[in-house]
C-alpha cells in the first residue's frame, strides 16, 4: 500500500427533502483511503452507505464539505466533468452484475473502452487480457444467460477495471450469490488488491467485511473506524 492518499472526505454532509424536513442522511464524514488500499464500509440498511457510495463514485454530490478523488476536488466539478471522472477514475461492480444480455462477455467488457473512445482493436486485446486474468479465457464469446451467477459477477468485475481505474468500487458484490460462489469472488477482489489496487466495498454482512484490509463502520450517517487486519 502507498502513503500517497487516493480520496479524502471532510465534514461530508448530506441531506435530503423529506415533505417538509430535511432528512440528515450522511453526518460530518471524514474519510481517508491511500492508493492500494483494500476498505470496506460496514453497515445495515438505512445506515447510510449507499448514500455514501454514491458520493465516493461520484454519482451524487455532497451539501457540505470537501471530497478530494485523485487530485481533483469533486465538489467543485460540473456534471460533464464528473462524468469523466466516473469513466476514467472508478470502476464499479454492484450487487446485480448489470451486463447487457445481448453481448457476449467480451463485448460486455468492452463497453467503457467504447465510450473512451479506444480504438476496436486495442479494446478487443484489452478486454481479452482481463478476462483471462478474472478466469474466464474460455467464456469469451459466452452471452450472460450461459453464465453462471458467479462468473457473470467476474465479467462485471473485468468489466470495472479493463479502464485501469484509480478505485474499485463495489456495492454488496455477492448479494446474489450462493456462499461458495461469493467466497470465489471475494477471493478475486483480495487478488486484485494483492496486484495494488485500491477497492472500497460496501457491504451490509461482516463475513463480506473481513475479506478487506481495513474497516470502517456506518450507524446512522455517523462513521467510525472498525480497525486493520491482514487479508486472509
């Protein structure tokens, strides 16, 4: 792991109208995570996370406080420039792998390539490369309704990172997946980290948690560090 710092929160806040309240969903967050950095953030449902995902993906903004991502400071992006940085900067895996069932795998993880506009050849080579190295040399050509579970989970993960993001970020990446089939791709996120990159997980479940090297825990829009441990 780097000391150089990837992304830093603080006094993050967050609210949202609720008829006529507003509702303080996310309370002065400080957040710090270093290039190689394996982070999970732990908490139940309506604790916060996925507000806190949002923001840390750059797919919402916060109302107060600063939030620093590779160098640039988001709050003060526009929406076209944080498009580019969605595309560019974070790689994102979700519960649900979200592949278009009409592409093989492939042209699924080709897909970010095509929009960055990298030429066909490149993106072909480059998407090949990463699913060989998530295991799936021989499921190329394969369209998602011949894939299982898990192996559709492993195109999203090809997917997330054929873009060379600075941030992993997934979203409860076994939610829909049998324990075995989850241990399997948790196993892929700690090679992954091995090889230097960073990941931020959100998760619900501790199991899924101790996975990361590190663990922070969200109550009630309230952060608090959970301690380190070495990966398994």
């Amino acid at each position: 792991m780097s000391d150089e710092t990837l992304l830093e929160m603080r006094g993050i806040n967050k609210f949202y109208p609720m008829g006529e309240e507003m509702a303080h969903i996310l309370k002065d967050i400080d957040l710090t995570v270093k290039k190689g950095e394996y982070l999970s953030v732990l908490g139940p449902s309506g604790s916060g996370k996925s507000t806190l995902m949002n923001i840390i993906g750059c797919l919402d903004t916060a109302t107060s406080g600063t939030y620093t991502l590779a160098g640039r400071e988001i709050n003060e992006l526009t929406e076209g420039e944080l498009a580019a940085i969605r595309s560019m900067e974070v790689g994102f895996v979700f519960q649900n792998s979200q592949l278009l069932p009409r592409l093989s795998a492939r042209k699924n993880v080709e897909l970010p390539l095509i929009y960055a506009g990298v030429p066909p050849r490149e993106r072909r080579r480059r998407a090949r490369e990463m699913l060989e190295k998530v295991g799936l040399s021989d499921r190329m050509d394969h369209y998602p309704n011949q894939l299982s579970g898990g192996q559709q989970q492993r195109v999203a993960i090809a997917r997330a990172m054929v873009g060379n993001p600075s941030l992993l970020l997934a979203d409860e990446p076994t939610g829909a997946l049998d324990q075995k089939t989850g241990r399997q791709v948790m196993a892929l996120f700690q090679e992954l980290n091995r090889e230097g990159h960073t990941i931020v997980m959100i998760t619900h479940d501790p199991n899924i948690a101790a996975y990361a090297r590190r663990c922070v825990h969200i109550i009630d829009g309230e952060l608090t560090e959970g301690g380190d441990r070495e990966n398994a």
